[in-house]
C-alpha cells in the first residue's frame, strides 16, 4: 500500500537547484535509503517529504492526499541530537509538551516516558536534564523516543547517525530496527555513507 | 550558572533607588506639601535646604526617584512589549508582514526622538502617562531588529522543525519554544531603554516640559535653574538630583552590560 | 633507534564541579621516527586531550601530571616562550576543518613565507620559492593561490594549503588531531595521501588521532585504544585490527559497516563517574568478580585481566 508519495518534485533556494524532478513511492512498512555527496539535495528532500518546505513544482503525497504542511503521522529525526531539544527546557518539560498535545493528563505522563524509556535502552534520570547535559546517543533515542510518541506512520530519517560514534551508530540502528518490527511504519533513511543506508534499506536511491 | 560578584554594586544601588520609590513616606523627613522659610541653607532641620517655595529639598529628591524610574520602567515594558511582539512576528511569518513590520520599525529607527517627545508633549500636555506613552512607543524598534534576528536564527533550528512535525501550532511555537530562548537577549535591550527613557524624561524636564504637579529629578534641577538656584550657589539644590540620575542610569547600564556579557559567554553569542 | 617522543604516566584532570573530573589516566605511549602512532576512540575518551597536552594547549586550571618527552627534553617543563620555539618548527599540527585554521584577512602567500622566516630558516626570498615548490608539488597552482585569501578557496584547497604550511617547517612530529572529520569521502583520501608522505622520509613521527578506524587502519603502524581515558589496547595496528584482544576494542570494530554493526551492550560512563576497576567491566560479558574491584595492568598490549 503506498502511504507517502512525491511526484516530479523540484525545489531551488534562488538560483541554486537543490532537486529537480524527483519522484520517490513509499509503501507502508517498507525502508527506502536515500543516499548521495553532500551537496546532492538529500536534505532538501527530507524536509519537503516531512512537509517542512514546499517543492517549486510538483507534488507530495501522504494517503493520497497532498500534504500541504507539517503532519504528526510523518516525523523526522534529525541529525544533531542535542539540537533537537530547546535548550532551555528539560527533556521532561519537551516530552510532556507533546504528550499535553495528545491529551495525556499530567498524572500519566511521567509512568509513560519511563516505559517509553526503558523499552529505548535509556535511564530515566535523563528526564531530569538539560539537552547539553546528555550524550549524543542518548539524545538521539529521546528523538527517537519523542517521534514515537505521536504514533506516525512514516519515519524520515536525516543523517540520524553521522554525529554518533560508531559503536553509538550500531545501537541507533538496531534500535531503529526494533521500533520498525514492532510498529510497522515505514522509513526513508537518508545517510552520506552507504553501507550504513545499505544495512537499514530495502530498497536505496542514490541522488 | 555561577553568582556574577560584578551584579552586586550595581544591584544594591538599584535596589536601594527602587526601595526609596517605593516608599518614600519612611525616608522623607517632610511631605512635599510642607512649607516653611524659602533659600534655607543645609542644616540640622534640613539636611539639603529648601527651595523657593520653601520646600525640603531632601524630600523632594526623595520623592522624585518614584516617577523618574517609574517613567523609565514604564516606558521600558512599552518598548519590550511592542518590540518582542513585532519580531516574534516579522521574524516567524517572513513574507510581506515581514517587510511591512521592517519598514515600518525603519521609520521608527530615522524619526528625530527628541524633538518629537517635545512636539508631542507640548502638544498634548505634559502629563507622565503622555510621556510614558510617547518614550516606550519610540524605542521599540532596536528590541524589534534583535528579536526578529534571533528569531530567524532559530526558528530553522532542528527542535523548532521537530516542534512543527509533532504538531505544535505556531502560535503555541512562537510563545512556548522561541520566546524563552529569546528572553536572554531581550533583557538587557530592556535596561538600556530604561534608562534612556530616564535621561529623555531628565532632559524634558529641564526643558521645562513637565507636569508641574509631578516631581522629578529634571524637573528639580530645571527649578533650581529657573528660580536663581545657580546664581545663588544652591549646589545643594542642582547637584544632588543630577547625581541620582547620573548614578541610577550608570547601575542601569552596567547591570545590561554584565548580563549581556555574562550571556554571550554561557551561549557563546 | 631513539624515540622522538615518549609520552610517560601521563594524567590530566580537568576541574569540575563535584572534584577533579580525569580525562587522562595513567597513559604512556611512544613514537620512533618514520612511525605513525594512531589513538582511537570515541568521543569523550581523551584521545584528543593528549594531543593537547603534547602541545601544552590545554586550558588554564588542568591539572597535568606525568612526563611529556620530546627528544630528550621535558614539554611539561618548558617554558611558554620555548614552548613557541617548539611548536610549528619542531611539532607540527594538523587539525580539524582547514578553513579555520587558516587566518582568514591574510594572503596565503604571507602565512606561508612568514613563520618560514620567523622560525630563521630562510630569507624571505627563499621562503617564497620553497612555498611555491611545495605548494606545486601538491598539484596546485602556486602564483595563484600565494595571491588569494583562504576564503577564495576550496575546503580541499585549504586542506593542501595547511599542510603546506605544516611541511614547510620540516617538523620531527606531526600531530593530526581528528585531521578527516566532517570531510567529503575524495578529501579523505587526497588528506591521507598528504599524511602518508610525513612518515616516508624516516625521520619525522605522525601521532594520528581519529575516530575512523578506517583511515587509522590505512595509516599506521601501531595503534592504541582508548576508553573513558585508559589505553585498552595498544600494538601493531594489523594484529590489533584483524585479532583484537581486549573486549572493547573487539567491540568497537563489531560495530563498524563492514562487520554488521553488531552492538556494544550499554553507554560509556561519564567522566566524572568512572566505575570502580575495569572501567569496561559494566559492558563486559566475561567480567569477573576482580574485574570490579582491582585496575587491570597493561600487560603485552592489553588491559584486561582475562585476556
């Protein structure tokens, strides 16, 4: 079944062409790999995918609807961890914002992240702390952990790895794998280093 | 964050100023309604003199701290208000707004502040509130320039973009996820309009635009300069107020400074 | 054949605010000429806090302890205006990203002649002549690039750039401190290619520190592992590779691509809150009771009781 869908898309900040007419088809369930120099667009392409930016022309599609903006059923991991957290907030405080968002009441919220949590591999005295205040790799599960909480059905993952150390990376990617088994969505997992988008994908693009 | 020692002169100076403001019924041996010989010299009775409606002039200082720094603060909130709303703006939607809110803080930023402030407060009477009014509405516009920069340095930040894939509404994002990282920046923009409200109100007053009902530093140091307190070598009279400004606005300024600095080494601005 | 730099029992503290937070621990290490020496390990693991203490370029308050021998003389004892003597001329550095470490407002040209002159090796004539040669000899347009400013040029350019500078001074050592971060993949190899050409000579030392076991794999000779501030294992970087001995550095290359990503269970402690003994015990499948109480010595390149 296809879930997210971008046809002829193309996108260009001024005169520079980022993406020109690039069609990509995502079944639900499935990992397609996106890889390339830098350079090549592969950021570009993610944030539009998310719904972040609109192409110049084209379209993308999420359930056969266009997507016209953000979506909770499409998130994306990025690849600084520590910067996907406000610095001013503790992770406690960024998590419980969106479990307010889904409706959670207050007296739930911290048994949830804690399971959530444990199930990431990650302790939850890290709650408690500032985003410079925890390791790249664990910030990288609490992003990970933080997408997971609004249930999306589409993953897109931007270098999710390439500021880890390798063993990190190798615990990242597993963990991924964990969640996708579990849950069915589907990735788009764009990485600079091929064997790594070739371990995580069924099927890889090269831009 | 560690204690900064340097707050400390300039806080305790600021706090004993607003303390005094405050309540000036504990520290004012007299009301400004109470009267007796004119011209007096320093002496036991009164420790600064009187002035030429035989007035204590020490009181009168005492008094005057409430509506000089209550005009400077007043018109600072102004600023801060008007200037964060406008870059929170300009800085999130882009676009026309954008240009629109730039230009018009443009305009803002060329007008000729004080003769303007003389214009409008010969014009419409010079009530405080008028002054208050007209101060904050003119120093908005470097808040603005700094806040909408700060903004869109953020705002394409990796946990702003998380925010809008998660859900958050932008009103929710502008309030929620932008505003406290801005805060930092927008302290000290505070300060410095305060106190430049105070020597603008300082100046007026010496001018002689001032409400007469309303006593103020300026004010007491125009009077002396009306009513021959200069020829008459009344330093008492003169000096004094000018020392409070001079000192309010100088604790003012530093404690921007050391916080701004203080800022930009834990962020590395 | 004489050691030119032999690094002995050298720890680093770094002041923290519940107590002394060690970065360095009791690590000794040495370089002969024509070697290239590589310390590897993840981020955190003070691999390049003894770059960094080789230089005497750590900040003020760090408590440095141990002995720091460069030829014969003691870094740690030296004063700050012979430590400028010995930096560039006799120790040269490569460090991450180019375009920053070269001055941005200065021709190239003057950044090339000047610490040649500086240094006494030359006149200024001569220096620019030796520039234009070395600067040639790795494939780049000399009259040109002398003109231009650093930010006229590529981040390749400037990787050549500064590695001329580097080669210029004829160092006895080269210090690369995670030289190939952040690099495009055909930057790695024109960088390597460059590295590989400091040790040929056989008489200058290149100390390689990196987290890619790759280009570690690539360029040295021997190899030392680190974690949470202890060589964990130190030998010739082919027997070290193809059978490592330690746990971690068997975990740390199961983790590489081209071995399956095959994770090491857990997270590297903090610093500041090192476990007692085996500081790998924790994440260790065949830690014994010992293991938690007493440190392992380095015995035949491996830190660990077992092994």
């Amino acid at each position: 079944m296809l879930i997210l869908e971008a046809d002829r898309i193309s996108k260009s900040y001024g005169k520079v062409a980022a993406l020109t007419d690039f069609s990509l088809e995502i079944s639900a369930g499935e990992t397609v790999g996106l890889t390339g120099l830098s350079g090549s667009g592969k950021s570009t392409c993610a944030r539009i995918l998310a719904g972040l930016e609109r192409p110049n022309t084209g379209i993308v599609r999420y359930a056969g609807k266009e997507l016209t903006g953000a979506n909770p059923a499409i998130q994306m991991i990025f690849q600084d961890p520590a910067g996907s957290f406000n610095p001013v907030r503790t992770i406690y405080q960024s998590l419980s914002a969106v479990l307010h968002l889904q409706g959670v009441p207050k007296s739930q919220r911290r048994d949830l992240l804690s399971e959530h949590f444990q199930n990431a591999g990650l302790q939850t005295e890290i709650l408690s702390r500032y985003p410079d205040q925890i390791s790249g790799g664990q910030a990288q599960r609490v992003a990970i952990v933080r997408g997971m909480l609004v249930h999306p059905k589409v993953m897109i993952l931007d270098e999710p790895t390439s500021a880890l150390d390798v063993s990190v990376q190798a615990q990242i990617l597993h963990l991924l794998k964990d969640i996708q088994k579990e849950n069915g969505m589907s990735y788009v997992f764009i990485s600079h280093d091929p064997s790594v988008v070739e371990f995580m994908a069924d099927r890889v693009i090269s831009l | 964050m560690k204690f900064d020692r340097r707050y400390i002169l300039p806080g305790l100076l600021i706090l004993l100023f607003l303390i005094v403001a405050i309540f000036p019924g504990m520290f004012a041996p007299y009301s400004i309604s109470d009267r007796t010989a004119t011209y007096q010299a320093p002496g036991a009775d009164h420790l600064l003199g009187t002035d030429n409606m035989g007035k204590d002039i020490f009181s009168l200082l005492i008094y005057a701290a409430r509506w000089t720094l209550m005009i400077g603060f007043a018109s600072g909130l102004l600023a801060v208000f008007v200037g964060t709303a406008v870059g929170l703006l300009a800085g999130w939607r882009r676009g026309a707004l954008d240009e629109f809110l730039m230009g018009t803080t443009d305009i803002v930023l060329i007008l000729p502040k004080i003769p303007l402030v003389i214009i409008l407060a010969a014009y419409l009477g010079p009530s405080p509130w008028v002054l208050i009014f007209v101060l904050g509405l003119l120093s908005w516009e470097s808040i603005a320039r700094v806040v909408r920069s700060k903004v869109i340095q953020i705002r394409s930040s990796e946990y702003i973009l998380a925010a809008r894939c998660l859900g958050f509404s932008d009103c929710r994002i502008m309030f929620k996820e932008i505003l406290p990282v801005v805060f930092p920046v927008i302290v000290p923009k505070f300060v410095l309009v305060t106190a430049a409200a105070m020597i603008s109100e300082a100046s007026l007053a010496f001018l002689g635009l001032s409400d007469p009902q309303t006593v103020s530093w300026g004010g007491m140091i125009s009077d002396a300069f009306t009513y021959s307190g200069f020829l008459r070598g009344m330093w008492y009279w003169w000096l004094p107020p000018a020392l409070c400004i001079i000192l309010g606005v100088l604790a003012i300024t530093s404690l921007a400074f050391i916080h701004e600095r203080g800022v930009r080494e834990v962020m590395q601005l | 054949m004489k050691n030119i730099l032999e690094i002995s029992d050298l720890s680093v503290s770094f002041p923290g605010p519940n107590g002394k937070i060690p970065a360095v621990r009791n690590l000794s290490l040495s370089l002969g000429p024509g070697e290239c020496l590589a310390i590897v390990g993840e981020s955190g693991c003070g691999k390049s806090v003894v770059a960094h203490a080789v230089l005497r370029l750590l900040p003020p308050g760090t408590e440095v302890l141990g002995r720091v021998s460069y030829q014969g003389q003691d870094l740690l004892h030296l004063s700050e205006s012979e430590m400028d003597q010995i930096r560039g001329q006799e120790i040269g550095m490569v460090f991450q990203s180019p375009e920053r470490a070269l001055n941005p407002v200065m021709k190239i040209g003057k950044q090339l002649i000047s610490p040649q002159v500086m240094h006494g090796l030359c006149s200024e004539k001569d220096a620019e002549l030796r520039a234009k040669g070395v600067l040639r000899s790795l494939g780049l347009d000399a009259d040109r690039i002398m003109s231009s400013y650093p930010w006229m040029c590529s981040g390749g350019m400037c990787q050549r750039i500064v590695f001329a500078a580097v080669s210029l001074l004829h160092p006895n050592l080269v210090i690369a401190d995670e030289p190939t971060k952040g690099l495009d993949a055909a930057n790695v190899t024109d960088l390597e290619a460059m590295l590989s050409t400091v040790t040929a000579g056989k008489s200058t030392g290149l100390l390689l520190i990196t987290h890619d076991m790759d280009v570690a794999s690539r360029l040295s000779n021997r190899i030392a592992v680190m974690y949470c501030g202890m060589i964990v294992e130190e030998g010739e970087t082919r027997s070290v590779l193809s059978s490592p001995k330690h746990p971690y550095t068997r975990g740390l290359l199961g983790s590489l691509p081209k071995n399956g990503f095959v994770p090491i269970p857990g997270i590297s402690p903090a610093l500041s809150d090192l476990p007692n003994g085996c500081v790998f015990h924790p994440r260790c499948a065949f830690a014994e009771e010992t293991c938690r109480t007493d440190i392992p010595d380095l015995k035949d390149g491996v830190r660990c009781r077992r092994c």
